[in-house]
C-alpha cells in the first residue's frame, strides 16, 4: 500500500521533529515546510494526500494559504492547526471546506486521530457495517417466519431498507448481494401473506390502513381542527419509502416531523386503482357503482385518473367536511414553477392537494429510454437520481414556499415500485390489460402456481369488465410478457422499474404529516 504522504505548513517547524518521527513509525511519509509561499510552490511541483497548516504564519497567513490551496487544489485536504479559539476564524477556515480542525498544543495522538478520520474512515466504517450485517443476517433470516401481521412486515420492511443503504455505501458488493437474496425471500414470503390475508381486509377492514382509508383517518381530524392553517398534501406519484428516506432529510431542513407512518396500496398497486381509491375513499368496486360517471374501467377508453378532484369532493361532502380545497396536478417544470407562484394566493384554502408526477415519469422513461436506463439501473441509482431532482425541483421550491406561509404539509404517495427480473409468459385476447405486474380480462393463459390469481374480482372489491373475467397479480419480481415475440420484449423490460403487483417495495409506502420549522 503507497504511504501517505503529507505536507506539514508551521513556521516553527523545527519543533515538531518528534511528531514527524512518530508519524513515519506508523507509515506515513512527511516533508516539512515553514512558510505559506514555498507550500504553494512545492505543491505545484509535488504531490500530496494531505496539508497540515499552521493557522498564524508570518507573511502568507495560514487562511491565505488555505484560499489559494483551494483554488488551485479544491479537493486536497487540508487539516488547520492553531492557537486562535476565536470563533471568526473557525468560521472562515470551515467556509473555505478544511477537513478538520485542531488547537495547538497538539500532540501526536491527536494527528494521528485525524488522519485516520479522513483516510481511514471509510474503511472503518464499511468493516464495521460488514460486521453488523453479519450479526443481524441469522436475526433476519430467523425473523422471517415470525412476521405474522401486517404492522410485522411494515416493520420489517423499513429495517431492510436501513441496511440496504448502509450495505449499498460499500465497494464490496457481496454483503449487498446477500442481502438482495435475503429481500427475495422476504418478498416470496410476504406474497404468501397477502395472498392469505388481503381478501379479509378489504372486505372486513381488519388490517391495515389501506388507500381508501388513510384521508379519513389521518387527513380529516387534521381539517376538522380550526385552529390549524392551510395544509398542503403533497401525493407524489410512484415514491417508495426508500425514495422518500432520501428527500427527507431535505425537506426537514424546512418542517419538522409530527408523525411518519406507512400504510398499505390496495391491489392493483398502479395509478387507476390506489390514487381513485385515496381521493374517493372508496374501493374499486364502490367507485364503480356509486360513481359511474367518474369511474373508467380497464376495458373503456379514457383516461383513468382524470376525476380525483372530483372523487376528493364527494368524499370530504359525504363525510360532512366542509373545507375549502384545491387540487392541482404537476407533470411537467412549468407547471411546477406557476404552482409556487401562486401559493400566496391560496392561504385561505383550507387544502390545497398537489400530485405531482415526476417519479413516475422517471420509471416510465426507464423503460423507454436507454440514457435513463443506465441513470437508474438499480435501486441505489434510482434513489440517487430522485434526490438529484429533487434538490433542484420546483416540488422542493413549492415546500420552501409553503413553509414561509406557514402551511402544514403531508408528503404521501399512491404506490411504490420494483426492479423486475423474472418475466412470465401470458396468453390472452386484444382486451386484456397492458400493465406488466397486473393482467385482467377473459381467456387468460399463464404460470397459475407463479401467480396470485382471484377469480372472483368482486371478492377484492375489483370491478370485472365481463362475467368470467379475472385478475392475476405478479409476485416479488415477476412482469408478464405476452408470448407473441416473448424474447424481445422480455428483454426490452427486464431490469425496469414496474408496479401493480405485489411487493413491499410497491404495497408498503408513507404517509407523513409534517409541521413548518
């Protein structure tokens, strides 16, 4: 391994011969200079992993230094020593990105400390990460058979996103491929689970909160109380809870937590069913007979999802809410960029309801775009990409705004999503669905022990488009391919992000209420 080599800046250099001594003894190459100017010079003609420099020299000040150091060099780490405790220099020497800071006396522990802060760190980091995964993988794979109800795999769900991320950080990827095994199993299991739970709780309501539950649960007590302002609920189509982990972080820069959860999308997990179902209240099947005029099926021509402003009316009337409401729909920058324009206009709704749809544009381009399919070519490229747009999105200018104005906010979603792998011949006529992970309509042939297959829709409260319709629903991570030119398209989805089937990824998703910092 090539020693690091540092280049130590003090004008009392010749004092700190014995931390030069104790530095070579453990591996590490240093070259001693006492002025600002020479170090410029000598790292123009030399290179070095690392400057130490003294804050206070004659001539060219060690801030000076520093400055013209990253002009020239912004990625060298940089490590400011000095005696000066004032909070002014700490302050231009952490603006100008030092790596770290020490106060003189120092003593050669604490150089060390720190050089192993910024060279080792990584490394400690991912051994200890390795380790812990080790402990908790038997602890995971014990716990699989004990997660019996539906708040069971929420939880579960959650701690593998916590270590899919930690395991995804490192440059060895064979821990993150055990754990990618790990999650298949889990998501074959919690098929099974659903396949034996799910028909109970949409006909019974004994599980958990689903899509046309979670507005009347968790929205309206916030409407019904007169003493909170404008509240903004933000339905971004498509965003995982993982995606969601990883907008966090920034949009509590501007709002503060009052409760996370995670609910349930109601079968199938796509647009036309889970996003009617929130903004109704209803399930399919009572949308369909209670608003014919707003519902399209499958087989009908028309958009799907053009009546949620509609649906969200009747439904705060038939629960008596009389709040004042908007709703708006953002596919595209401008539209995102009018909307923050004119939030000041909306404080006296009570609700103002934004669906924005970039997320799901992003999986729908996935699949038709090869630049997106390299940009997002797994679950930790995906995430990557939605943080990348969201730290310069009009979404996050419009929470920016909202938070001025002192809006409450809700951050949900309709549905999740997940990489698809594994496809599955499916035979049927001209009116069977398109959607990959779902598939309805008569006369359909395919795999009947590699599916979820219902019969009878109705006992789903899924409407059927004929008599002897049905529905089949895609596991873990499965996507049907019709059987003309099988291999094309199969290769043409594979590794694309699809949903309407069942999945943690697609079934477990957040609902968080939020209040302005």
């Amino acid at each position: 391994m090539t020693p690091i080599k540092i280049l130590w800046v003090d004008d009392e250099i010749e004092l700190l011969r014995p931390h030069f001594l104790f530095l070579e003894g453990k591996g590490y190459l240093t070259t001693a200079c006492n002025n600002g100017q020479d170090a410029l010079i000598m790292l123009k003609d030399e290179i070095f992993d690392v400057v130490l420099l003294d804050e206070n020299m004659p001539g060219l000040g060690g801030l000076e230094t520093l400055n013209e150091i990253k002009l020239r060099s912004p990625n060298l780490p940089v490590i400011m020593i000095t005696k000066n405790e004032e909070e002014q220099i700490m302050e231009e020497a952490i603006g100008a990105k030092i790596s770290d800071y020490l106060i003189k006396p120092v003593n050669p522990n604490q150089i060390l400390l720190a050089l192993k802060k910024l060279f080792e760190h990584k490394n400690l980091i991912a051994e200890k990460t390795i380790i812990n995964y080790q402990q908790a993988f038997q602890k995971i794979s014990l716990s699989l058979n004990e997660l019996h109800t539906h708040q069971d795999w929420s939880d579960f769900y959650i701690k593998m996103l916590y270590w899919e991320m930690e395991l995804e950080s490192l440059e060895d990827l064979a821990m993150l491929e055990i754990f990618q095994n790990q999650m298949k199993e889990a998501n074959r299991l919690f098929a099974k689970f659903i396949e034996n739970n799910y028909e109970d709780w949409i006909i019974n309501e004994s599980g958990p909160l689903m899509s046309h539950q979670i507005l009347k649960e968790k929205l309206f007590p916030i409407l019904k109380n007169e003493s909170e302002k404008t509240t903004l609920m933000l339905v971004i189509d498509n965003l995982r809870f993982d995606q969601w982990k990883m907008i966090a972080p920034i949009i509590e820069n501007h709002y503060q937590k009052e409760e996370e959860l995670s609910y349930f999308s109601i079968l199938p997990t796509a647009t036309h069913y889970a996003r009617n179902a929130i903004f109704s209240g209803m399930t399919p099947l009572e949308m369909q007979k209670k608003h014919p005029e707003l519902w399209v099926n499958e087989n009908e021509e028309g958009g799907k999802n053009l009546n949620e402003a509609a649906f969200l009316k009747a439904q705060l009337e038939s629960n008596n809410i009389k709040s004042q409401f908007s709703y708006s729909k953002i596919t595209n920058l401008k539209a995102g960029r009018e909307l923050t324009q004119s939030l000041n206009n909306r404080q006296k709704d009570d609700l103002l309801v934004v669906v924005y749809n970039f997320v799901d544009m992003i999986s729908h381009a996935k699949t038709e775009m090869e630049i997106i399919k390299e940009l997002a070519s797994d679950n930790k490229a995906f995430r990557s990409l939605t943080l990348s747009w969201f730290k310069n999105s009009p979404l996050l200018e419009i929470i920016q705004q909202a938070r001025k104005l002192g809006f409450k906010l809700i951050v949900t979603t309709d549905h999740g999503t997940i990489n698809v792998d594994q496809p599955l011949e499916v035979k049927g006529n001209r009116e069977v669905s398109m959607n990959l992970r779902y598939k309805t309509g008569q006369s359909l042939s395919y795999p009947t022990k590699s599916v979820m297959e219902v019969n009878d829709p109705k006992g789903i409260q899924l409407p059927a488009s004929h008599l002897n319709s049905k529905f089949i629903f895609a596991r873990e991570q499965q996507y049907f391919v019709y059987q003309n030119n099988f291999n094309h398209y199969a290769n043409h989805f594979r590794n694309t992000f699809q949903h309407g089937g069942i999945s943690m990824e697609e079934m477990i998703i957040p609902f968080v209420v939020m209040r302005p910092r």
